[in-house]
C-alpha cells in the first residue's frame, strides 16, 4: 500500500492531506468518492522507517486457512474470483494478507490468471499453493481444489499447534536452567570467591573453573547474554525452516499421490 499527498478541492476549498492506497488513480477514486477533486498528486517515497520489514511469510497460518476456506465458499456460491478477492481483502484481519489480495485484484481486474497474481507475492502463497491454483484454473475446478488446499493447511495448522505447546514446557524451563546459572555465577559465586583465597594452597581443577567462570561473567556478561541470544536465534530458525521443509514435502507428496482427485486428473 503505498502512500500519496495530495491537494484537492471538497465544497469547503481547498485543502491538503495524505491517502493511501495500491495505486495513485485508487487513491484519486477514494478522494473523489469523498467529494474531493484532486488538483496535484505525488507518491510519498518509501523509506526504512516507513517500509514493513518482515522476515519469512508475515501471514499467520490461521488468517490464511480462513481466506482459503472462504474464497472456496465463495466461488461455489457462484461470486467471481476478483469480487471473491475484493471480499476478502476487506474481511481479513491480517494487514499483509489484505495488501496482497488488493494487488491481487487489481491484476485480476487487469486480465492476468489468479496464479499470475498470487505468483508476484511469493512471501504470501508458497509455491505449492500457486501451483495447485494453475492446476485448478487449467482443470477448471478452483472451488475444489480451494477446498483441498483448505483441508491441507488446516491440518498443518493443527500440526503446528500442538508442536508450539508441547515445546513451550522445555523452552520455559531451559530458560529459567540458564537464568539460575547466570545469577549464581554473577551474585553467589562471587562471595565465596574471598573465601577460598584466604585459604590459600590450590584449589580442585572444577572450583577453579566455576571461579574463572564466575570472574568472566562479571567482567563481560553482555557478552555471554548476547551470546546466548545469538545462538537460540540462530538454532530456532534452522529447525524451523527444517522441520517445515521436511513436513511440506512429505505432505506435498501424500496430498499429490493418495488423493483421488489428483489421479482423475492424471
């Protein structure tokens, strides 16, 4: 959605402002259906502090089961596919999803095929999901396979959710495992630290560690905190796209070889 300022004319004179929408002759209609008659126009460039910064798809899975759930509704109750998109880009709670499907509409409208269209966000529909709907489209049975692609991803979604809530126990308690060290060797190793000194002699392999331990973690705790962040990031986004990628092509290959539909077709 891009951003334009504009100034224009209504019945009170003139005024000046700014309104977004996908194209600068979207934003005209919206000013003009507000009785406002623009008389200049320019696009607001985007910039780091404006433009949405997302990493991996932006939409959550349960937005979209319900959009693909609702478009096959839809098409079977005999809507077209571009008022179908309109629909639901004005319905959806997911503001990625809804400037998607405003872009979506428009190429609709401008003659291109719903796979041409959903093809140019490929962060929004996975290429599974843009490949079923052009085999839908040459097969003529969109609400069909709209119905399928929605059994599909319903029961990742269910997959996943059971995933995410038998994780969070381990995840909470390995937390709480490394907050407890942390403030061990920072706050209570420490006061024992004068102690051992005074006794002089040399102390066991393991206490020296934990002492050593204990000193570094004071001097650069920063550090080890960064450390650790870096490392649950970085260990948390490689199983994830693992896990997903394994789980997609798996799926990918039971939905394609065990459906009935799909051995009509070929």
């Amino acid at each position: 959605m891009a951003k334009f300022n504009y100034t224009g004319r209504d019945k009170n004179g003139k005024k000046s402002g700014s309104v977004t929408a996908p194209t600068k002759s979207d934003a005209v209609k919206k000013l003009r259906s507000s009785g406002i008659r623009v008389i200049e126009m320019t696009m607001v460039p985007e910039t780091m502090l404006t433009k949405d910064i997302t990493i991996g798809n932006p939409v959550k899975l349960k937005h979209f089961v319900i959009y693909i759930r609702q478009f096959s509704t839809l098409l079977r109750a005999g809507v077209s596919v571009v008022d179908s998109t309109r629909i639901l880009a004005e319905q959806t709670e997911s503001k990625y999803l809804k400037k998607a499907l405003i872009e979506v509409e428009q190429d609709l409208r401008e003659g291109n095929p719903m796979s041409m269209a959903t093809a140019k966000h490929k962060k929004i529909f996975s290429p599974m999901y843009i490949n079923m709907i052009k085999a839908g489209e040459a097969g003529g049975n969109l609400d069909e396979t709209l119905e399928r692609l929605a059994d599909f991803f319903e029961k990742q979604n269910v997959t996943r959710s059971k995933i995410k809530s038998a994780m969070a126990y381990p995840m909470v308690v390995g937390i709480m495992a490394i907050v407890v060290v942390i403030f061990l060797l920072t706050s209570v190793v420490p006061t024992f630290a004068d102690m051992y000194s005074d006794f002089g002699g040399e102390l066991p392999a393991v206490t020296q560690f934990v002492l050593g331990s204990s000193a570094f973690m004071q001097k650069a705790w920063y550090f080890i905190v960064l450390i650790i962040i870096l490392l649950t990031v970085g260990i948390t986004y490689v199983q994830k796209n693992k896990k997903r990628n394994i789980t997609m092509i798996i799926r990918l290959c039971e939905f394609r070889y065990s459906d009935p539909w799909y051995k009509r077709q070929h």
